[in-house]
C-alpha cells in the first residue's frame, strides 16, 4: 500500500481530512451489455470513496476500479466511457480511456449510484452499460492511529467518513477481525453530520486495571460497510500515556521539535481556490560552525521538492493540521521559520532529502527539544527533549544492523523500531503537487538506512530525526517509507552524519556559507522511553497460505533434505514449512542442536532452508518452534561483508535491469538469522514470476510492498475554500532574521 512521507488533505469545511487509499482484490465477473456486440468485465459493483472493493492498482500505486471491454468473441474491444448519476455536489468521479475509474472524494449521501457506459469507437451506436454503488469511505486511519495507554487509563478516539451530510456511523469493536486477544472497553459512540463538514464519530477507550509485565498491543477496530481501518493501543506496564495527536497541534513558543510543519506555500491551487495541502515534521534542530540554528527536516517537507524559494516560511503546523490555511490567509499556522537551503533532488550530487530553515528568535526551543524524547512525567505522559549529542559531538551516529532506533513524528508521535537494512540503494518517486497528479522525477539514493516495525511510521513523519534508543544519538533522517504485504512499515531514513556532510558539501561548491559544517544541537546522551508496537514480520509470513504447487515442490525436496539429517553434526531433523524470507513460498525448517553452528545450505532441491535452533527433545516431542521467532541479533562483520560484495556485485546490476526491484541492501534472513542476506524490495504490483533464492551464494530475502514515495495518502478535493494569496507567494514572516547564509541552487 502505501508509501509514507508528507501527508495531503484536501479543504473540506472545517474537517481535514486524509484518505487512506485502500486496495482489494474482487472477482472478475462479466456485467450485463446493452448489446451482445459489447462486453465489460469488471470485478465488485459496490465500492467506497476510497476505493475499497476496487480490483486494480493503477500505475501510481493507488486503488483503481477496472473494466474490460471485449467483443462478443473475447477480443479487446475500443471504447470510449461516459459517466452519469453520482453525488450531487462531489459528481460521479472519474474514468479514463483504459477504463480505469475513480469514484468521487466524498459524498452528501449515504450511498449513490454510477452509471458506466462504454461506446464501441468502430461504431458508437453500440454500447454496453454497467452500474456501481458509491458509500462513504474512511478519510484517513482512526486519530490517533496508534497510542500508548497505561493501566486503566483512557484515550478518545475518533475517525472521519468521506460525507457531508447523511447518516451513515462507524462501527467501533477491540480487537476485532483478525486480531487475536484484544482487552480494554470502548464507551458508546457519538457520530457529527453536517452538511458543510465530513462525518465525525468518536469512541472512548478504557484500558483494563491490569496489564502484562512486557505491555501488549491491543486493536480497536472501526468499519463502515467494506472499509476498515484501526487504532493499535499498546499497553503501558510502564504507565506511559501517549497520543500523537498533540503532535499535529499548534504548540506554544518556543516550539519543541517532532510536531507539524512545512512550507507555507504547500498547497494546490486551481485559481484562487485552495484544492488540497501537504505537510510533514520538523525534524530537529541543527547549528552552522557561527552559532545560526536552523530547522532540519526534508526537502519535500520544507521546500516542496524543488519548487520552493529561499526565504519561504516554514509554518507551524503544517497546512494539513490548519485546514489548508496558509499563514496570511486566516488564523491557525504561525512562521517559525525561514527557508534557507536545500539538497536539489533533482542533482545527481545529492544523497540525502534535506532542507534547512533559519529559525525565528524565541519561535523554536534553542535546546533542540523534541516531543516525547524525554523521561516520563507524573501524569504519566513523556516530556520533550534534546537529542543526546555528548558522545559524537554533534555530528551523529552511524547506525548499525538490528540497532534500537526511535523517531518523534507528526502522524504516529514517539514510536520504537530497529534497523533491519544496511547500504541500501533505493528508488523513491517526488511528485510536483500534493494530489500526486504530477510526477516530478526518480531519485535514486545510495547506502541509506532502512527501519521497519509495526506502527513504527505513517504518512507525515517525514522530517522526523531517527536516534539510537539507548542514548538519543542522531542516526538518521526519515523521508520515506510504506507498508509491506505483511502489514509491516518498512522506512527508510538517510544516515544523520551524511546529512550534515551533504549540507556541507554543498554549501562549499559555491555561494554565500562556502564551507559552512554543520552539527545536531542536543544535550547528554539519554535513553529514550521506547513505545515499540512490535514486528510481525514473521508471524505474518507464517500466517499465509502456501498454494498446492508450493506444497508439492516442497514435498518432493523433503526427500532430499532428509539426507542431511545427523545429531552428531548438529542437525536434528527437517520438516516442511513456510519461509519469511520469501512471503508465500514454502521452505524446509532444518532443526540444529542450538549449542552448535552446523553449515546448513541456503537451499535444498531449490527449496529454502530454514534453520532453527533447538534442543533434540523438542524435535522428538514435536514441541520445536516452526519459525524463528527471537530477536534478531549482530551478524559478524564477515557475514555482512560477504552480503555487501553479492550486492554490490549482482543485486545493484539486477535492480538497474529489472524495474520491479526498487531497493537492495544488506540485513539479516529470517528464515536463518545467523546468515546475513541481500535484502530486496519488489513493487508487488509487477512482482517477476521468477526471484533468484540466493545471490552469489548469499541468501536473499523479499520485501513486498508498492513503490516508495514520500506522498502517501491523497483525496479528490471537496468543497474548498478561497485562498487570498498564491501559493507561489513567500510570505515575509520573520522579518528580524537576517538573510539566508546559503543559497543552494536547483539543478
């Protein structure tokens, strides 16, 4: 689904709404012609406005619904597509000529009907017709989308339609669905239809008296019709209580980092009519070798992906949080600071996605305080504070594979994850607008960082700073990111000293600041108070069915792997399974004698081999865990090292030739986490029939997901407001502040 990165709203009333744009697979089945002569073939006839119950994905990632037109004989048939019906205000949606439609943003109804009409282009008195059912989709995850909660504690929670007007309700249940468990109560629901604003319903949580020692993960689960979406609640044994939501507030001055922010001008227009707007994190404070502090965040985030100017203010927060409100235009976003340089995207020179912003005076906390990095407080709420930068002096830290790492964002606040992905060559797509109408370009970057977990980032964190849980030291910069096939976020982050060198670096090819160096403002080094939600990367890869081909494959290569077992080596016996590394693809689970380090290969008769340690008792007894499921730990530097040469020397060539692959790096296997392994990201949406089990001899693990791009989730605009000023204008807010002492030019 779903890349992560800057969010985008669109202006509707007062609401500000996102959607989450989701995506379902329906059965092809023919709809009924007006003429034998003309056939469509289509999937599900009743959809929401976010798509669900669609049955493609259309080239940008997005949900699309699809209808096929043949001839009588089954031959593709040329058609031109006409709409009629719909909403009365939000209009029947969209439908281009490969059939592809896309239902309106939102609805003044409970449910509309579309009709479809495709003209035969050989001769247009031929037609064929189809109709579909339009209801209220989500406009975005429940808020908050994620929580800590302590013991008996509460939370509100609160989700919005795709409605203005009707009388269409969420329906809240905990931890219903697939989720297992699930403890706590939710109060009565209270819903809000107006006719000028989406449809708002609410929810209070309760968390129970008593949690486990270790804290667990929750689910409060909302549903409108096919639509579905959920809150993960983790359990504080620690009695922490966090919500996010103050990190899409306006925050009082000096403002503590890690909330929202972004350009003031990033929005869409059409005319003076304000269609849509962005925003992202201000990500943390870093200082030039004279004294000047300035915002760091991304280039997508302050600068608009290359289509900002020195000097624009950088608000706080960002439009998406002040309905679509510049500073100038109506109350809410206060400047706090000035666009001052940024990384071009567009240069072949640059590797990171960063801009700067020179701070007003008494706007941004001088310590460099983030929300939430801080120790927990007597209501139990975590303080904000400085980034540790007591042991690199300032200019970060270099991350390293399984390290704990912690981010401060504006969508899902304080969250903990781990680096699962070293070196990583990756290509992201920019967009022009917020709408993502208008590709801008490809960049690949090299040797990035990725980070994964559950909950661990969403659309808008953009901008966050990534630091070592165990001391708060900077370690990367966030930019990008989605959700895997498994439901897992997958992140990727650019390695924080690289950040302030790329700043340098182009600070000295020319201009004023020529040679300026640059350093994280922070104080000691701290732990951080980590909310992790956890990682089911495994589980879920468990979780999934294996088809009869994969079975049968796996069945004969048993035989083969029988011949490998021997106690006295080590191995105590095989069995059929399910590999993680390779989603959907079977393996042969090899038991080891967990004190010993017997070689087992990666494959057997082109099967993978999963290697799990454990005792023979446990293999007699047939009690021996199916998959690995601990945590991961360090791999030698020889075993990285070896990964590192195997994608250097085929993964990267491989990535070049094959478009489907969009990312390689280094990491770790989960089938055999003693081995290290080529980790590959794929586009799920053209996945090759055909993905080698190793590379140069190394094990090869494959993370599924849509393309990354730092635009997620999107709307079709709504009734919108009046914008007094172009976007294009920079608006002057900090007058005091001397001029921008750099000056990067676009490329």
């Amino acid at each position: 689904m779903r890349g992560i990165g800057r969010l985008f709203l669109a202006a509707v009333g007062m609401a500000l709404p996102l959607v989450l744009v989701g995506c379902g697979a329906g059965s092809a089945r023919m709809m009924q012609p007006t003429s034998t002569a003309l056939m469509l073939a289509g999937g599900e006839t009743s959809i929401d406005t976010n798509c669900t119950g669609c049955n493609a994905t259309r080239a940008s990632g997005g949900a699309v619904y699809r209808i096929t037109t043949m001839q009588a004989d089954g031959a593709p048939a040329d058609a031109t597509w006409m709409l009629s019906g719909g909403d009365a205000k939000a209009g029947a949606g969209s439908i281009n000529s490969a059939g592809e439609y896309t239902p309106p943003g939102f609805l003044t109804a409970d449910r509309v009907e579309v009709t479809l009409t495709a003209q035969l282009k050989a001769d247009p008195s031929i037609t064929a017709t189809t109709h579909l059912s339009i209801t209220p989709g989500f406009l975005e995850p429940l808020a908050p989308e994620n929580a800590a909660v302590a013991p008996g504690g509460t939370i509100t929670l609160s989700g919005r339609l795709a409605q203005a007007g009707g009388n269409t309700a969420i329906h809240f249940a905990v931890a219903a669905g697939a989720h297992e468990g699930g403890a706590g109560t939710l109060g009565p629901v209270e819903c809000t239809h107006a006719r000028d604003t989406f449809t708002t319903c609410t929810v209070t949580y309760t968390a129970p008296a008593t949690v486990d020692a270790a804290g667990s993960v929750t689910y409060v689960e909302a549903r409108t019709g096919a639509a579905k979406t959920e809150t993960a609640i983790l359990l504080s044994a620690a009695g922490v209580m966090s919500n996010p939501a103050r990190h899409r507030e306006a925050l009082s001055w000096p403002v503590a980092l890690g909330g929202s922010g972004g350009n003031n001008g990033d929005l869409d227009a059409h005319g003076s009519t304000v269609a849509d707007c962005c925003g992202g994190t201000l990500g943390a404070l870093i200082a030039d070798s004279n004294g000047h502090q300035y915002l760091l965040s991304n280039n997508h985030v302050l600068a608009r992906s290359d289509h900002a100017a020195a000097g624009d203010a950088v608000v706080q927060p960002g439009l998406i949080d002040n309905n679509c409100t510049p500073y100038g235009d109506g109350p809410g976003a206060s400047p706090v600071a000035s666009l001052s340089a940024w990384l071009p995207l567009k240069s072949a020179q640059t590797n990171a996605d960063a801009a700067i912003a020179l701070i007003g005076t008494r706007t941004v906390d001088q310590s460099g305080a983030i929300l939430e990095l801080g120790s927990k407080q007597a209501d139990g709420t975590l303080g904000a504070a400085a980034p540790g930068v007591s042991s690199t002096d300032g200019k970060g830290e270099t991350g390293k594979l399984t390290m704990k790492v912690a981010k401060s964002g504006r969508t899902t606040g304080l969250t903990c994850g781990a680096i699962t992905a070293v070196d990583v060559d990756v290509n992201v797509d920019y967009f022009a607008d917020c709408a993502e109408t208008r590709p801008y370009l490809t960049k690949l970057f090299t040797h990035q960082i990725a980070l994964s977990g559950d909950r661990f980032s969403d659309a808008g964190d953009s901008g966050a700073l990534v630091v070592d849980a165990a001391n708060a030291e900077p370690v990367g910069l966030f930019f990008a990111g989605g959700v895997d096939a498994s439901g897992v976020v997958q992140a990727m982050a650019t390695p924080a000293p690289e950040v302030l060198n790329e700043l340098s670096a182009q600070g000295s090819s020319g201009g004023a600041g020529a040679g300026t160096s640059y350093s994280f403002v922070g104080g000691a080094d701290h732990a951080v108070s980590c909310l992790s939600y956890g990682d089911s990367a495994v589980t879920a890869a468990q979780r999934e069915p294996l088809s009869t081909v994969e079975m049968a494959r796996a069945a004969q290569a048993l035989f083969a792997a029988r011949l490998l077992v021997n106690p006295g080596q080590g191995i105590l016996g095989v069995a059929l399974g399910k590999s993680s590394d390779r989603v959907g693809e079977a393996a042969i689970v090899v038991y080891v004698d967990e004190t010993m380090t017997p070689s087992v290969p990666a494959q057997v008769g082109g099967v993978r081999t999963m290697v799990i340690p454990t005792t023979e008792p446990a293999v007699v007894a047939g009690t021996a865990p199916v998959a690995n499921t601990a945590a991961m730990t360090g791999l030698t530097g020889a075993a990285l090292s070896r990964a590192s040469q195997a994608k250097q020397q085929a993964a990267r060539q491989w990535m070049q030739e094959n478009p489907a692959i969009f990312g390689v790096g280094v990491g770790q296997s989960l089938d055999n986490p003693r081995e290290a392994a080529v980790v590959i990201y794929a586009d799920r949406s053209r996945l090759p029939k055909d993905l080698p089990e190793t590379m140069d001899g190394v094990r090869t693990r494959y993370i599924v997901m849509d393309r990354l791009h730092v635009t997620r989730s999107y709307m079709t605009a709504g009734p919108a407001h009046k914008c007094m000023a172009k976007p294009s204008e920079a608006v002057a807010p900090l007058p005091s502040l001397p001029d921008p002492l750099l000056k990067l030019p676009l490329f």
